[in-house]
C-alpha cells in the first residue's frame, strides 16, 4: 500500500523567507502532483511531476522529483502572503487513483 | 476553459437519508473519480469510474456508496443511509486517457449529515 508523507504539516514563514515541503513516498510510483488547497475551496494544481529529476516552476514555487529517492520536493522563494494555503502532495498508486499526502498548512506573515 | 461542476455546494441532510451528488466532469474525459475530505483532514480517494464500471474502489467505498454515469454529462454519487461521519467535503475529478495527464477538481460539494 502506497503511503505519502508530507512535512512540515504547517509552516509559519515570514515574507521574503525561503522554505521547501518535502513529500515521501513508499513505492514506486510515475506521477507526482503537487495541488494547492485555500479554505473551503477546491485543488488547484500546481505541478505534475513524470520523471526522475523534473524541475518545475511558477513564480515563487518550485517543484522537483527525485524518483530514486522517492522525494519531491517544493520550494517558495521570497514568500508573500498570497502563497498562504494549504499545500498537498499527490502520488498516482495504480491507474489513476491519487494518493495525498496529509498536506502543509502554510502561512506567510508580513 | 473548460471546468468540472458540482452540484449542490453545500447539502444539509438528516442521519439515515439517502443523498446524491452531481458531477458534471469536463466533456473529452474518459475518467471519473470520487475524493472525499473529512474537515481539517486529507483527501481521501472514493472510487474511479471507466468505461460505465467502476475500476476501483477504497476500503470506505462499501455498499452504503454507489456511483452511476446516468447519462452522457452527468456523475453521480450516492450516499444511502446517511451516517454522522459521512459529513465531509467530496469532491469530483475528471481526467482524460493519456498518462501524462492530471485530474481536474470540481469546486466540492459540502456535505452535513444532522
């Protein structure tokens, strides 16, 4: 059984601070996604993931994956209080079922 | 651009009713899925449906649940005899045949069990 970890579970940053959510998972898998969450709301995605070394990014977010590892990773850069949300990773397990991760509550403090 | 809907965003139901929930996914794709999130928790996979037959199920997708393709734009899920624990966020997704491609999200619909 597939089993996704995500850490930190909340990060409280400061604007124009650095960080970087790693997300773990158990078995191989050919797809990782990285969604964005705001209260009350649907998944956005951010970043699909397919290859062993993929960098992605978007603005201030940046995502890679290290299938060897089994590790992506997203990185904020010069956070600001837009990017307060709630962050998942998602592993595709077989066929197209996604597994999450229990998500990265971010907030940014001005 | 094209978009998956929900509907309603927000049931209010009493313990033991019967509820459905509508999807309408994005009209190429192939794939449908179910996705639950119980408050403050992860979100967690229902079911996949392919082909007019579900292709796979969780361990929480037990009889209680059913799902039906009743026409060619609709989704539904069906939730018999309501339980407190059933409250939660379920959302919908669509995606297409190709590998490389991702699931769309519907906006939720919001269901209170009473």
């Amino acid at each position: 059984e597939l089993k996704v970890e995500q850490n930190p579970l909340f990060l409280s940053m400061q604007e124009g601070k650095n960080y970087t959510i790693y997300c773990n998972y158990s078995t191989t898998s050919d797809r990782l996604y990285w969604y964005r969450q705001d209260p009350g709301k649907s998944l956005e995605s951010l970043f699909v993931l397919l290859s062993n070394g993929a960098v992605k990014q978007e603005g201030r977010l940046m995502a890679s994956l290290d299938t060897k590892a089994r590790l992506s990773t997203l990185h904020i850069t010069a956070a600001v209080h837009d990017l307060s949300a709630t962050y998942f990773c998602a592993v595709v397990e077989y066929g197209n079922k996604l597994v999450f991760g229990a998500g990265t509550i971010l907030r940014v403090k001005s | 651009e094209p978009e998956v809907t929900q509907t309603p965003s927000h049931q209010v139901t009493q313990m033991g009713q019967e509820v459905i929930l509508r999807c309408v996914p994005i009209s190429n794709h192939l794939y449908f899925y179910w996705y639950r999130q119980i408050l403050g928790q992860k979100v967690e996979f229902l079911v996949s449906f392919y082909n007019n037959e579900i292709s796979e199920k969780s361990e929480i997708f037990d009889d209680q649940f059913s799902v039906e393709r009743p026409d060619g734009s609709n989704f539904t899920l069906k939730i018999r005899s309501t339980k407190l624990e059933d409250s939660a966020m379920y959302f919908c997704a669509s995606s297409d045949y190709s590998r490389t491609t991702e699931a769309f999200f519907g906006q939720g619909t919001r269901l209170t069990v009473v």
